[in-house]
C-alpha cells in the first residue's frame, strides 16, 4: 500500500515538474508530497494519496504579477493534474529579484 | 488582547459553540448550503411536462452562480472552505479562518464539502481550482497560501480594516 503510493506520488511529481518546468521557465524548482498530512482527510478519501504537495517556484514570468496573479499560473499548468486528482498546492511563487533580495 | 483573542480562536477550532464573529447562514436569502434537490418525480404518464416538478435550483431563478455572487457581494468577508469555522476539515481551511479571524471581523462560510454542485459553482466562479476561497468586499483574495501572505506583510489589515471598525460602531 506504502510504496504503491509512493510509486504514483512520484509519477506526479515529476508530471509536475515538467509541467511547471516548461510553463514557466523556472529557476527554482521544488516540489515536496505532503500528501501523507492530509491522509484521510474529507473529500480525499478513495484517492490514491498524490493529492498535495508544496511547490516552490522561481521564475522571472512573475514580475509584475499579483499574487493571485502568480497562483493562476501554477494553476493553469497543471489544469491536468488538477482534474485528475490532485488536491491541493501550497505555493511559494518569487521572481528571481525576489529571492534574491533575501 | 493578545491571550484573550488566541483562546477565542482555540475555543473555535476546539468546536465549541460559535464565536460571535462567526456566522455560517448568509442573511439575505435563502439559499441553504447542502440544500438537497427533490428526486421524486412522479412516473404518470398524464402529467404534462409543464407540470411536472422540477428541482428548486430550477423553480428558483437564482442559479448557484448567482447564489456565489450574492455571497460575494453581502459578505463583506466570505470563506468557502472545507468544513465550518468552527471545525474546519481541512489544514489550509483551518489555517485560513484562523488568520481572518485574528481581525475580529464577522466571517461568513460555506461548507463545500455538503454541496458538489456549489463547490463546482465556486470553482467557476471564480476560476479557482482548489479550497479555501476567500472574497472580501466582493473581491477574490485567493487561498490560505495568499491570505497568510496578506497578513504577514500587512495588506489584509488595510482591507479589513473599515470592517472591524463598522463592527464596533455596531
């Protein structure tokens, strides 16, 4: 059971960072499951348990934008994951200056 | 103030009895959350379409789109979330009425997981895939990750501030 979920956890992973990766030409990208946080939890249930994950992303695409503005683009690349699945996404989203003003 | 609003908030996501700032039916009309649709229609071939029932979504002529509008827009501040403020079902739910609520503002919620159909709406509606979705004076704020962004660098005290002053003078 454990390790079929990690086997789909990181399928989806990677789906996403390739999704991400290309969308948004991001210099920094992490994504972390934290799936097994929300284990059972309402409205996951008869999930397979790749539903939320923490992404970090750098990508110069978000100068200028909005917060809400930035999330929406995560978002829209990966509509598909979304849809089929994946709960949840907590996101950090910097421009490069951003971080780097850190 | 610091102690005292902090056992608020633990006595509000303990489940006890409502707080006062949190208020889960939205004045105005009448649309429950949760609301079940009528699934009986009489199989008699003699009943004319005309007259046969048709499910309250579509006798009322308020569509849930509309029902997430008038939300939005008699709420100075309206969480759809997954459970209740006082229960929430869900770490970034729990963890968005727990900000807000730090505010002392009257917090108005719908319970997604009790209704598809108006989490679908809301989704729309705003073209938000995921919960909590926060709209306050009508505006889409986004979710916990961007309302504990507001609150760290001070926006959302400055949007919710004329909110908790008409609280006062209430």
């Amino acid at each position: 059971m454990a390790s079929r979920g990690a086997n789909v956890v990181l399928s989806r992973a990677n789906r996403m960072k390739t999704k991400l990766q290309s969308a948004l030409s991001a210099s920094v990208l992490e994504i972390e499951d934290v799936s097994h946080q929300h284990a059972g939890h309402a409205g996951v249930k008869g999930s397979d348990g790749e539903t939320h994950f923490n992404v970090k992303i750098v990508s110069p695409n978000f100068e200028g934008q909005s917060l809400v503005k930035r999330h929406r683009m995560v978002y829209d690349a990966l509509a598909d994951e979304l849809q089929s699945g994946l709960h949840a996404i907590s996101i950090v989203a910097k421009t490069p200056q951003e971080t780097g003003a850190k | 103030m610091a102690k005292s609003l902090s056992s608020l908030l633990f006595k509000g996501l303990a489940g006890l009895p409502a707080t006062r700032t949190n208020r889960i039916v939205v004045p105005g009309f009448n649309y429950q959350h949760g609301m079940r649709y009528s699934t009986t229609v009489p199989n008699d071939p003699d009943t004319h379409d005309d007259f046969k029932p048709t499910n309250k979504l579509e006798n009322s002529s308020l569509s849930l789109r509309d029902v997430v509008e008038l939300d939005v827009q008699q709420n100075p501040v309206m969480i759809y979330m997954k459970g209740v403020p006082d229960a929430p079902q869900c770490g970034f739910s729990s963890l968005a009425v727990r900000v807000l609520n730090l505010y002392n503002v009257p917090l108005s919620a719908r319970n997604i997981l009790e209704d598809a159909e108006l989490k679908n709406a809301v989704k729309s509606f705003s073209n938000w895939p995921t919960f909590p979705q926060i709209f306050i004076k009508g505006e889409f704020i986004g979710g916990s990750d961007i309302i504990l962004n507001l609150h760290q660098t001070g926006e959302l005290k400055e949007k919710l501030n004329d909110i908790a002053a008409n609280q006062k003078t209430e």
